[in-house]
C-alpha cells in the first residue's frame, strides 16, 4: 500500500453503532507503511457539503485512475488508523495534483 492509494474498508461510525464498506485514501507516509502495521486513512464520502477548507473534491470523470465511481469528496476530518490487513482491496489512486490537495486540507484539519 502507498500514500494516495484509494482503497476499499469497513469504515466505522464515529458513534460506533456500526460501519460501512466505503472508498478511503491512504495518507500515511510510504515509508510507515511498510515499518507498521497499520495505516492513516481518511474517509471519501459521496456527500457533497458546501465548500470547505477540510474536504477536497474528486470528480471521478477528471481521475478515472481513482477507482471511484462518482464524484466524491475526501474528508480531512474524518481520520482512521486501521490494521492493513483489514483493508479490502486498493481501487485506485489520486493524482499528484488531488493529493497536493489533499495535504492542504490536512494541514488545515490539523492545524499544522
């Protein structure tokens, strides 16, 4: 698995009353990725809020590498560590240019 890579998950509920197989991106850094076992994930929703410094859109028509189906929005605010071995499968990947943005909604989420 690689940073940017869109893959498949039983992403949980905040509230923890039960989880959905939803597209999530991988943001933790390569090198991470391959020292532990787990990974940073944040979620790709196909709800799409007014425009926010958190979220960047993915229009699947401009990123057909990505493996999403619809337009979608990655949701900087919506962070899992999840084991690798409980990821489904990878569907895709973000160009560089999505994950730029991707980092800048990040670093907003994260106040870095």
């Amino acid at each position: 698995m690689k940073r940017g890579d869109v893959v498949l998950v039983d992403y949980p509920y905040s509230d923890r009353t039960g989880s959905k197989l939803r597209p999530a991106l991988c943001v933790q850094a390569d090198f991470l990725n391959v020292l532990i076992s787990d990974t940073l994930l944040v979620s790709i929703t196909r709800t799409i809020r007014p425009a926010s410094s958190t979220e960047t859109q993915v229009e699947a028509a401009h990123e057909p590498q990505s493996g999403l189906k619809h337009e979608s929005v990655v949701a900087c605010t919506n962070l899992l560590t999840l084991d690798q071995a409980l990821i489904y499968r990878t569907i895709g990947r973000l160009s560089k240019a999505t994950m730029d943005r991707v980092d800048q909604c990040l670093r907003v989420a994260l106040s870095l």
